[in-house]
C-alpha cells in the first residue's frame, strides 16, 4: 500500500530522493506499522519521538493505511 510521510526537524533528511518539501510517498506492505514506515525511510526510530498518524498521537505500533 501507498502512505504519505510528512517529516519535520532531523527526519526531514531521511525522507527519499524526489520528496517535495517534507512530503514523501512510500509503498510499504499492508500489515505495516508506524515504525515499519520508519525504518523503510531509513531512520533511527529514536528519531521518530512525535509521531502523529491521521492527525492523532500514536505509537510506533500503531498500524498504518493507505494514504
């Protein structure tokens, strides 16, 4: 499935080539979860401490969908 990634402050340099501003979008496979988004950009999950998934606070465990 496809999920846009929205990145502030440090993660903002793991976000893939061809990103606009601090948007990317990723294909990840459809059980993923905020930290398999995470470590598909490549980033250290200590980076990942404000994580907000459709608006609300989430965990790293929490599951992504599409979009």
């Amino acid at each position: 499935m496809n999920v846009t990634v929205i990145c502030f402050g440090a993660m903002r340099e793991h976000l893939p080539e061809g990103a606009r501003d601090n948007r990317a979008e990723l294909e990840v496979r459809d059980d993923a979860t905020v930290g398999d988004v995470v470590d598909a950009l490549g980033a250290p999950r200590a980076l990942a401490f404000a994580v907000l998934l459709d608006g609300a606070q989430a965990s790293l465990d929490a599951r992504v969908s599409e979009g």
